[in-house]
C-alpha cells in the first residue's frame, strides 16, 4: 500500500525487546481492587452497588452519567467494602471516588448472553452493547467509544491503530500476536457498525510477528494489514491519518470530518468480546517494564488492581526505580504512589532507572530548532516557548498552541533540555482556566442584566397597572360627577 | 522518589556541551593544519584566544551572579574563541587575540544576556570589530610557502583591478585550485585547507549538528553570480571557483553562519538565510571596499534572521499556509 510521509516524527530507543518475547499472562486475582469511577474521558459513573453487597464478576457497579461517560463493572466476584476514595492514577495523587471491591477469589461470572452471528445485529444494537460494556479507546485516550460509533455513522475509512510507537510497550504487539482472530472480528464489527467503505490496519515495522498475525487472520476479508515505518508518534491519531491515508485532520476537527475513525486494536478486541461473549470490558494487557523490573512481562490485568501488585508478579526491582511511570515514557505519568490502580487506559507500568530517563538541567535555548525539526505538527517549539516564559498566551496560540499534540517530541530531542512539553500543557491549562474565567464572567454579566431587565418589566408591569386603576378611577369619579349634575339639574 | 516530572520520561543521549564539542572535533582538522602551516606563533594565538575567552567570560558571569560553572561548562565561550583565533592572521599579534576573545564573549554574548541571546554572531562581531580598528594588523599576511609577507588571492585582485590590470592577467601564479583546496595559500590561521573544513562540515552534518541548508544555500549564493558574472565579463569578475576556494567562504558556511543562535529557526528560513550570506560576500568581495566580505555579509544577515523568522513559518498541520483551518471533506 501507498504511505504518505510522516512530517518531523524522532527515533527514541525502542526498548520494545525487554518485554516483546513475554506472552500474555493473567495476573492473579488481587485480594482488594479499588476501582475509579472516572476511567474515561468524560463525567464520573454513578454507583449502582451499597455497600455490603455481593456482586458477581461483570456485575455492573456504575452506570454512565450522560452520552459523553462510560459504565463501570465488577473485575471479579467478592463483596463491596467501600464507596469512598482511592489515590488517583494520576501525577497530583489527589483522591478520586471509587469502589473498593474484596474479592472472594472464586470469579463467579453473571450470566452472559452470547451472539451467535453477531453480524446481524443493527449498527445501533452493536453500539448500544458497546455502550452498555463500559468499552473506552483502549490506546490510552480513554473516549467512550460507543459514542465514537454514534457520530461516525458512514464514514469511508476505518483505522486500526496497531502503531504502538510509545517505547518499551508491548501490549498491543501480544494482543495482535495472540488474539488476531478476535481482533479481526472486532475490527468487522466495528466496520459494520460505522458502515466503513475500506478498513486498514497500521502496524510499526518493529512488530513483524503482530503484522504476520494479522495478515493471516485478514485474509479472505476487505482488510488491509499495513506496515508502518516506526516513528514516534505514529499511534497518534492524527499522524497515523496522515500516513495511511495522506488526510489532515481540520484544525479544531474530528477524525470524522475528513471522513476517518480511528480505534486502537485492542479496542476491537474488547467490542468483540462485549458483542461476541457478552462480556463487558474488565481487564486490559498491560506491559511491565522498565529497567529496574527484574522480569519485564505482559499481564492481562483486572481494571482496579493495585499497580504495585504488577510490580511484585514481574519480580520485583532489580535496581532501584528513579521513577515509576503509568503508560509509556514518550506521554506517561509519574506517579509517586505504587498503590494507585490500574484503569482502563493503562497501557504500562514502566519502573525506569536514572539512565533510561536520562534527565539534565534546563540549559538556556541555542535555538538550534531540532524542536522544530521534531514536531510531527510543523510548529516552533522553541518560539512558542518563549511567548509561554513571558506570560504571552495570545503570542503562544498564534503561533499554533492549541495545534499541539504533546507527544513530547520537542522536549526528547531537545539539547538543553528544556522542558517544552511542560511549557505546553501548562499553557493549555491556564488557558482553559481562563476561557472557563471568561465564560463565567460573561454567564454572570447575562444572569445580572437580566435580572434588571426583570425588575424594569415588574416595575413597568405595576406602573402600568396603576396608570389603569387611575384611569378607570377618574372615569368613575367623572360618571358619578356627571351624574349628580344630571340630578341637580 | 525523585519530584514528579513531566513526560517526556526518556531524553536523547544529547546535551549543550556535546553540541559544542562536536563543533570544536569538527573544526580539529583544519586548525591542526593552521598550527602546521605557521608553526608556534599559531598555536600560541589559538591558546591565549581561548584563555582569554574564558577568563573574561568566568568574570562577567560573576559579576553577573551566576553560576559561573554551568555557564563555562557549555563549552559555548571556548567554541567562539577558537572560531575568532582560526579566523585571524597567523601572524597576528598576542594582544588581538585578547582584545577579540574578550569583546567576543562579553560585548557580543554576555551583554545580550549570555547564550542563545545574542544577535551577532560573537566570533564575526569581533573579527569586524578588529579589522576595522586596527586594519594594519588584520590584513599583514605571510605566505605558508616562504614565509614572506604578501596578500591574499582576493586582496591582490581588488588592488590589481584598481590599477587596470585584468583579472585573468593579476590570478596568472597567484590562484591555483589545488593549493585551494589543500589550504596552501595565504589566509587566516585556520579558514584556507577547504578539504578539511568540508570534511569538518560533512561530520556536523552527519551528526545533525547543523543541516545542508546554510552551507549549501551560502556557496550557491556566492557561486550563481560568480558564475553569471564570469562568464559575461571574465576580465573583472573573478570564476565561482576562485571565489569558493578564497577568504574564509568555507568556513563561513559550514562553522560560521550555521551558528544556530544568530540563523533563522525553518529550513526555508535558512535557505533564504544562507543565499543571502552568499550573495552579500559576492557582493562586497566585487563591488566593496574590502577584499573579503564573509564577516561582514554574515552579521548583516545575522540582523536580518528575526525578519525571515517572523515571516517564513512552517505550515501547521490541519492548516493552510496562512493558518487557516482546512475545509471539512466527509467521505
């Protein structure tokens, strides 16, 4: 197939190969899950459980609040113990609601309603129970994804984003490789769901084995298996666009304006699983790595395990952690607590040793534009960056703020080590911050200018009134004169 | 634990100094050659250029209340020095080399606020600097061959011309382009081996140091009209080879104006940036008072980059070039 070219884009060290050969492996049922109810983009599900109350595993524990949220289950069977908060998976490691879950260590599923021939359910049936699986993008952006089936009804193009560019991961390169046939349903599924004209699978060239899997479980299907040079960020929604299908998304758009959507593989392997089985999304594949885990590995995981309980099946550390990051190192999180849990979109859980981070003092900007060399948007870090020190937000958004992706290309490839990415996603929070300001101001300018346009109706209303009851006052004293002369006279 | 971070959690093996060290392993060959031609006297200039560089950059930084360690250890100071030294006459005295170094690195950088601040590039501000106060100094040249004092190529040229002596006639035993490109003609201690420099430049650009763009835009900026003009007029405009191999174009190109402080930040920009670096040399090595124009053409372009920077600006993904979002296409 025909690729289009990738603009900027880095080469960091793949790292790939410390956990690649691990198949997937189940990590034991922890004792305790504390499961989040905001996993998702979106507003937090509301508990439907009390606590004291037996659930079963694929129980549902919170219902989605509104379209733009997602449904919540139980990962194994046990005894709700809580309604209170855990530690967010999260850099602040401020407190999120959730439901602590004990579990009996039994897994009784509820029972699950199979589909024989998932294919003749109706686009909207397969969203519903998409929806109803509590199913997100499962590449770490965490967008409920039945509401992305809704607004991408007729697309031409379907993606499957099997680029996996962040380092060190592999969850998806052992889901591709174990589970294509599933994978390949799925992917159908969702083709079906969205009435896709074309359906095209993109794939790194570093995971030939998950490319030869695919291959295989496409043939005889309309899908069409792609390899990928490997460059970060090839999984970025938009970049992977680009490449496969040489389309830029609008500025300020959606995949679908251009007529695209694009779903992580093993999204499509959870939808086959909630349409095909029944069962909703519980667990996810998450790579263990880094250089201070003894064995690095890949673990399907129940969504609520603490992450900690990752770090002992993988052997422990075998040099001590500088740092402990959720997701990859390219766009991962620090997080200073290992007992937060894992979520939905948790795609890794690296221990990294100082080398790996590589970390230096910011030295000032020689202005040798490798920033803008390595921005897969084409925009200047290095300017942007300094409009962001002097407090010019304004200066910062025209020169194409809003336009970053903050896939950290600038920061990794930066000799001074600035931190660009920081300066970015610092910028883009006071500027919500402010925009929210604003709208605030102007909802509270509306509300008082109302108001006074109320009392100023009221007032007129009386005044009104008043005017009348004179009136007919006067015609009735004017009657009663003129009566007393028609007496007198 | 160490503080939170923000991603990215994984850097490249790259820091300040390994930029100017590359630099400086570049520029290894050519300045070798430089101490080879004209013996101690080079090598002593090279030192005290440098010395002085850091001893003036240590004080000013104090003075300044920074941390004077990190700012020496980027290496920045010594790279300026070593560019002023290689670009000075091997015979030049001791006390030029103090007064270039130091106005370098004070005047030129820290003054701006010290490095990447800077609009001038330091090296060339205090070699235009030199030569204009003290134009007897900067312009005695030895030949590397006998040791006899003489003029440069473009220098013997200019002053030929002037006496109505033809251009083929005055380069007859005072051009050749092997002596071009080996180094062996007179010129600044370390700009005239132009295989060396080149092989020095490839390096940057194999280790992504600096890009094609500048060079190559700067050699075809003084070569297109060298070559447009020659060939009308050989008599009085010099062939692009003479001017390619000659003065300090070399140089200028690969170590001189890719200086990434003082040159536009796109490729686009930079190759606006170098045509006009060329251009600018041609244009005062035929036309200006000087033999040689590289310094100058190269700060008069320096002065130019926050123009071609506000005006050359890649195009935003999702965008049309002039930052319009782009119409909405289903299906």
């Amino acid at each position: 197939m025909n690729l289009f070219d990738l603009r900027g884009g880095i080469h960091p060290e793949g790292r790939k190969n410390l956990s690649a050969a691990h198949p997937i492996c189940a990590l034991p049922v922890p004792k305790r899950l504390f499961i989040p109810l905001q996993q998702h983009i979106g507003a937090p599900a509301q508990p439907v459980v009390a606590v004291g109350q037996n659930v079963l595993k694929g129980q549902l524990l919170a219902t989605a609040q509104g379209a733009l949220s997602s449904a919540i289950h139980a990962p194994t069977s046990g005894v709700i113990t809580g309604l209170g908060d855990c530690t967010a998976p999260h850099p602040s490691g401020l407190a999120v609601p959730s439901i602590t879950l004990d579990s009996d260590g039994e897994s009784r599923w509820i029972a699950l309603i199979a589909t024989a021939d998932p294919f003749q359910l109706t686009p909207e049936e397969i969203s519903q129970r998409v929806a109803a699986a509590g199913i997100v993008g499962l590449g770490g952006a965490t967008f409920p994804s039945a509401l992305k089936l809704n607004l991408s009804h007729g697309v031409q193009t379907l993606i499957m984003n099997g680029g996996e560019c962040e380092p060190y991961l592999t969850c998806d390169d052992r889901i591709m490789q174990e589970r294509a046939a599933q994978i390949m349903q799925g992917i159908q599924l969702i083709a079906h769901a969205v009435a896709a004209q074309e359906v095209l699978v993109g794939i790194e060239d570093n995971k030939p084995e998950a490319i030869a899997a695919m291959q295989a479980a496409a043939k005889n299907t309309s899908v069409k298996v792609t390899a990928m040079p490997s460059m970060y960020p090839m999984g970025s929604e938009k970049q992977i666009i680009q490449v496969l299908t040489g389309k830029e998304i609008p500025a300020g758009g959606r995949p679908a304006d251009i007529g695209v959507l694009v779903h992580n593989v093993a999204t499509a392997f959870a939808v086959q699983q909630a349409i095909v089985e029944g069962k909703p999304l519980i667990s996810r594949i998450v790579t263990v790595s880094g250089g201070a885990i003894k064995v690095p590995c890949n673990l399907e995981v129940l969504v609520g395990t603490p992450m900690q309980e990752l770090i002992d099946f993988a052997g422990g550390y075998v040099q001590p952690a500088a740092r402990l990051v959720l997701g990859g190192p390219m766009m991962g999180q620090q997080i200073s607590n290992p007992a937060v849990p894992v979520v939905k979109g948790t795609s890794g859980v690296l221990a990294l040793t100082t080398a790996e981070i590589g970390q230096a003092e910011p030295a000032p900007c020689i202005r040798c534009s490798s920033c803008v060399r390595a921005c897969p948007v084409g925009l200047l870090p290095l300017e942007m960056a300094a409009h962001i020190r002097t407090a010019n937000l304004s200066g910062a958004v025209n020169l194409g703020l809003k336009d970053c992706i903050a896939c950290g290309s600038c920061s990794y490839v930066c000799p001074a080590h600035i931190p660009l990415v920081h300066f970015f996603n610092y910028a883009k929070g006071d500027l919500t911050a402010q925009e929210r300001t604003k709208l605030k101001q102007e909802s509270t300018k509306k509300l008082a200018e109302e108001r006074s346009e109320r009392i100023a109706r009221i007032e007129r209303a009386r005044a009104e009134a008043a005017a009348k009851r004179k009136a007919a006052r006067e015609a009735k004293e004017r009657a009663a004169a003129a009566k007393l002369t028609t007496e007198a006279v | 634990m160490n503080p939170i971070a923000h991603s990215p959690h994984a850097h490249a093996p790259i820091t300040l100094s390994k930029v100017m060290m590359t630099v400086m392993m570049a520029l290894i060959p050519a300045t070798l050659y430089g101490f080879w031609l004209y013996g101690w006297s080079a090598v002593m200039l090279w030192m005290i250029s440098i010395f002085a560089a850091i001893a003036s950059e240590a004080l000013v930084v104090r003075w300044q209340g920074r941390g004077v360690k990190t700012a020496l250890l980027d290496g920045s100071g010594v790279l300026t020095a070593w560019l002023l030294a290689i670009s000075l006459p091997p015979t030049a005295p001791w006390w030029i080399a103090v007064l270039g170094s130091v106005f370098a690195v004070t005047i030129c950088k820290q003054v701006f606020g010290g490095l990447g601040q800077n609009v001038f590039n330091p090296a060339m501000a205090a070699r235009v600097m030199l030569l204009i106060s003290f134009p007897l100094e900067m312009t005695t040249w030895v030949s590397p061959v006998d040791g006899m004092a003489s003029a440069s190529v473009l220098g013997h040229v200019k002053t030929e011309l002037t006496r109505g002596i033809s251009m083929d006639t005055s380069l007859v035993g005072h051009f050749s382009m092997l002596d071009g490109l080996v180094g062996n003609r007179i010129g600044s201690m370390g700009e005239t081996a132009a295989i060396l420099l080149l092989l020095g430049g490839v390096f940057l650009i194999f280790r992504r140091i600096i890009t094609w763009h500048i060079p190559v835009a700067m050699m075809l900026g003084v070569a297109v009209p060298a070559l447009l003009f020659h060939s009308i007029d050989s008599t009085h405009y010099a062939s692009p080879l003479v001017h390619l191999l000659s003065g300090g174009l070399i140089l200028g190109a690969f170590f001189i104006a890719t200086d990434p402080v003082t040159s536009p930040n796109t490729a686009m920009g930079q190759l606006i940036f170098g045509a006009g670096c060329g251009l600018m040399t041609w244009i005062i090595r035929t036309w200006g008072g000087y033999p040689e124009g590289v310094a100058f053409a190269v700060l008069m372009l320096n002065a130019g980059t926050p123009i071609i920077d506000h005006y050359v600006k890649p195009r935003i993904y999702g965008r049309d070039r002039k930052g319009v979002a782009l119409p909405v296409k289903k299906g």
